[in-house]
C-alpha cells in the first residue's frame, strides 16, 4: 500500500517549501513540490520609477540579492540601448563572484552536508537526522572554517558592493564603487584565502562525500534536461561570458543548443493564480493571486521551455560550458558545484588585475538615455542557476515586471498538460529507508540548493503539523 508522507517545511534552505511524496515499494513514485508563500515583488514595482527596480528587487533574497541587481540593471539598460563597460563591468563580476563564492560554501557546509554528516553536538545542529557516524569524514568539523569563508566572501563582496547582503552600488549605466589600490590589495588578499579554502577543504570534502555515498552518483537524476543564461561577462559588448549560454536536453547531452528566450512560457494551471495567465511568456506575464484555487498546490509558477521542464543551477552551467559532464544526480550537482566554485574565484583573480584605479565607473550620458517607454530583458545566472527579469516602461513608470528565478524552474509544480517539475521529477524512483524519516528525499531537494525566498513571498498555517528531526 502507497503511503504519503509531507515534509513541511523542508529545512535548511532559503525560504519556506513543502514536500508532498508517495511512498511504495520502498521508493518514491510520486512527488508535489509546494513553494507556500506569495511573491508580490511584480506587484510592488507596478506604477514606480525604473530606478527603483535594482534596489527593489534584490530585496527579494538575502542569499543571491546580487543577481536580481544584476538581472534588473541589465533589463534597464537593455531598454535604453546601453551597456555598462570597463571598470563597471569588472566591479559587477566581482561582488556578483563573492556572492557566488558566499553561497556556494553556505550551502554544503550549512544546509546540504548535514544530510550525510553528524554536526556539532550542540544547537542548532541538534536534533538532527539519525546518521551513522562515517569514519574519514570530518566535514562537521571544517564548519567553523568554512563559516568564516563565509564571512571573508561577504566582506569581499562589500569593498565593492558597499555592504552584503544587499550591495547598494549597482545602477543602471554602471556602478557606484570606484576601484581604489588599498580596496584592490583587501580584496585580493580575501580572495587568496577563498581560493586556498575552496581547493584544500571544500573540493577535497564534496570529493570524500562523493565516495563515501556512490550510490548518490545514481539517484536524482530528473529529465536530464539543463538550461543556463549566461554570466559573468568577459567583454563590455557582453559577447564572451565566462559561463554562456546555451541548453541540452537528455536524448542530445553533448548538443548545447543557443537559448532563444521568446520559447520561454510559465503554466499557472497547478499555482495559485489566474488561469488568464495560462502559459503566457514572461514579456506579457500578469500576475494575479487566486487562493484558494481548485487542483492548484503552489505559489511558485511552472516555467517551461519549447513546453519542456528544464533544470537550472551550477550543474547545468558546468554541463553546458563543457567543464563537468560525469553525469547528472544528487551527488553531480553537489561536485559541479564545488568545482564551478574554483573556477570563478580563479577567475576573479585575473579580474581583479583587470581594474584600472581612478577609472570612469558610469556612464555619465545613461540617465538621459532611460526612455519614458520601452521594455528590456536582463539575462543573468544566481548562485542557484538561471534568472530572468523582464520590464515594461510606459509614461517613465514601471507599467509590468515579470521575474523568474531559477528555483521556479527547479521546484515548479506540474504544468497543463500534467508534467512534473525538475525536483518533483529527481524524486520519483528514489529509495527509502525508513518512511518514517525519509532524509533520502531531503538529500535530493538539497542537492538543487532550492531558495524559494526568491520563488515565492503571506502563509496561512493550515492542516495537520507532522514534525521531522531535520
């Protein structure tokens, strides 16, 4: 007999996202995926100033901020014709790096290790999952070095960003940091301690976990379809990134295909929202809050491409660039991550030679450009995989704003014609121990990384509470 299991909230991530598996034979056959709070952000900048978009959005996580500012300075410039260049560019890869080197060891030290590790002894590790101990691997006690890579990353972050989280200096037209010797000097010398972190514990310990639970290597896999946009421009003509863009899909995984964004469409048929807006693409999205709303079970969206589900995150930018390509499952995406992790902090390095002190960081002639009507799409990469913002002027205001994030790719519900979102996919066929504390189905939804903060923002308790040791 099938038996349903919830697990709400799913912890150790950014946000608030429940799990709703049905169990069978000792695996899971089926999966909802339930991000539990509105977003209301597209509603908020309806009517504003566009200038207020960058500092808006990146309100909307306190994990990745530095890619909605990204995504909207890019979406505003794109709508006035212009590109920011030179030291602008270089400082905006920069801190949108930190934040990447901040996330990344966030989540497997803090939120994704503990699902194969024992933790401290002590709160807030505790209670946790009854793991047995694992001899060699001593992830739990690199955690208070890892915590301050963490801080090192966001105090990095900051030289440029002013502050982390939330960086206030990305504008549209370019960036309100000015590249001095004494931030450089700070900078490197954060940035070579990062660097010698990521290669002596945090390779080292993903590789030790990878061995330690192979059977990992095999589990989670999901459609096998990958999607990236693209960052960290190497170019002011945005021309060369150091992650482009591209997608594969299962049955051609060596095929990396070019992204055509007018094939982007998001189902709202299982969501709470108006079925008006059914498959719209994001250029004429709406969004219209309808709770309670029958056979709907999620706040998030379904994005599709070509009406496909597709996977977004450190592993699908490693597999389209042709730098990781072992394989896709829970334990690939934690090794892609780690090793996407050393390649953009060495990347910075040679960035960070690249800044000219005193030089010219805005574009003086942009406020001028902004048009009192136009659109513009900003394309960019979170820590946590592809993200869009798109954005319509009209009369200098903001007249529609349509955002999405890459945990609505990776945890969407079902669309219309019934397919299963990445996650909900990754679940189905995944083999359970003990149903009564089923961490197998925390240790797929964990290796996504999911931040539904930026999927989704008013939660009614309601129900029955059922209680896990996570």
């Amino acid at each position: 007999m099938a038996t349903i299991k919830i697990v709400d909230p799913v912890t150790r991530i950014e946000g608030h996202m429940k799990i709703e598996v049905t169990i069978e034979g000792g695996q899971v056959i089926d999966a909802q995926s339930t991000g539990t709070l509105f977003r209301g952000f597209e509603t908020i900048l309806t009517g504003r100033d566009p200038w207020d978009a960058p500092i808006i959005t990146e309100r909307i996580c306190g994990v990745c901020p530095t890619s909605h500012s990204m995504a909207s300075v890019m979406a505003l410039e794109a709508a006035a014709g212009r590109k920011a260049s030179g030291n602008a560019r270089i400082l905006r890869n920069l801190v949108l790096g930190a934040d990447y080197l901040h996330s990344h060891i966030l989540h497997f030290y803090l939120l994704a290790a503990l699902d194969y590790v024992k933790g401290p002894a002590s709160a807030p590790w505790t209670p946790a999952w009854d793991i047995p101990a694992t001899s060699g691997l001593d992830i739990a006690g690199h955690i208070p070095t890892a915590i301050e890579a963490r801080r090192r990353a966001h105090e990095m972050g900051a030289l440029f960003g002013g502050r982390m989280p939330h960086p206030h200096t990305y504008v549209a037209g370019g960036i309100t940091a000015v590249p001095t010797s004494d931030k450089i000097t700070k900078f490197g010398a954060h940035l070579d301690w990062l660097i010698t972190f990521i290669q002596n514990f945090y390779l080292v310990d993903v590789q030790m976990l990878s061995n330690v639970y192979p059977e990992y290597k095999a589990i989670g896999d999901g459609y096998r379809n990958l999607m990236a946009f693209g960052v960290f421009d190497l170019n002011d003509a945005g021309t060369t990134k150091l992650f482009k863009r591209g997608f594969v899909r299962a049955a051609s995984p060596k095929t990396v295909r070019q992204v055509n964004t007018n094939s982007i469409s998001e189902a709202v048929t299982y969501s709470w929202y108006d079925d008006t807006t059914n498959n719209l693409a994001p250029t004429n999205g709406s969004t219209k809050p309808i709770y309670p709303k029958s056979g709907a079970y999620s706040w998030l969206k379904a994005p599709r491409y070509l009406g496909e589900p597709f996977e977004a995150g450190p592993l699908a930018r490693m597999w389209v660039n042709g730098n990781y390509r072992k394989g896709i499952s829970v334990m690939d995406r934690h090794v892609a991550r780690a090793q996407e992790t050393l390649k953009i902090a060495q990347a910075m390095k040679t960035w960070l030679g690249q800044l000219t002190v005193g030089g010219a960081v805005y574009d003086q002639g942009f406020t001028l450009d902004m048009p009192a009507s136009g659109s513009g799409v900003g394309l960019t990469e979170a820590p946590r995989g592809a993200l869009g913002h798109w954005v319509k002027v009209a009369s200098g205001k903001i007249s529609n704003y349509q955002i999405i994030t890459p945990t609505c790719w990776n945890a969407s519900p079902r669309d219309g014609k019934g397919v299963r979102g990445p996650i909900e996919d990754a679940l189905i066929g995944t083999p359970i121990k003990d149903e009564h504390q089923p961490i197998e189905v925390v240790r797929v939804i964990h290796s996504f990384d999911p931040c539904l903060s930026c999927a989704v923002h008013v939660m009614r308790p309601k129900g029955k509470v059922t209680v896990f040791s996570a």
